[in-house]
C-alpha cells in the first residue's frame, strides 16, 4: 500500500497529470491504489521516482497496521525502488 504525497491524477497509459487534469485523482493523504485498481509495477516505481511530470515522488510505500490494531501507519520497508 502506498500513501499520497504529492496530489495528483493518475491518468491512462500511465501518466501522472496534475491534481484536476484527468484521470482519478488522489489527494495527499489518500491511499495509493484505489481499490479494485492494480497498477503494473512499473507505474508504481514511476510514481516513486522523479522521473514524472511533477519530477518528484507522489507516493511512498506504507506499512498497514495488523487487522484489529488502533496502530498508525508506519513507513514500509520500500517493497518498490524507484527507478534510477
């Protein structure tokens, strides 16, 4: 699972427009990938990266807390490099 922190619109084909230009798009905060959507590795390490539209980062990897845990969020163990 992955966090938002950049706000934009993942767009067909793979591309990460600004928040509001196409697509869906996800506010910072949100949880990446929306569910019943499962993006190829390949746009996960795009939207890790810098090599992207906003030539930052939209996301960082997340751990979830254990089912019936009140625990927050915890940065994850990166599942994902990004690329390069």
């Amino acid at each position: 699972m992955y966090e938002v922190i950049k706000a934009f619109a993942d767009g067909e084909h793979g591309y990460a427009y600004p928040a509001g230009k196409g697509g869906h798009t996800y506010a910072v905060g949100s949880k990446y990938p929306v569910k019943g959507f499962e993006p190829p590795e390949e746009h996960i390490r795009y939207l890790l990266g810098k090599d992207n539209a906003h030539g930052q980062p939209l996301i960082k990897a997340i751990k979830l807390p254990k089912t019936g845990s009140k625990q927050a969020a915890e940065p994850a163990e990166e599942p994902l490099s990004p690329p390069g």
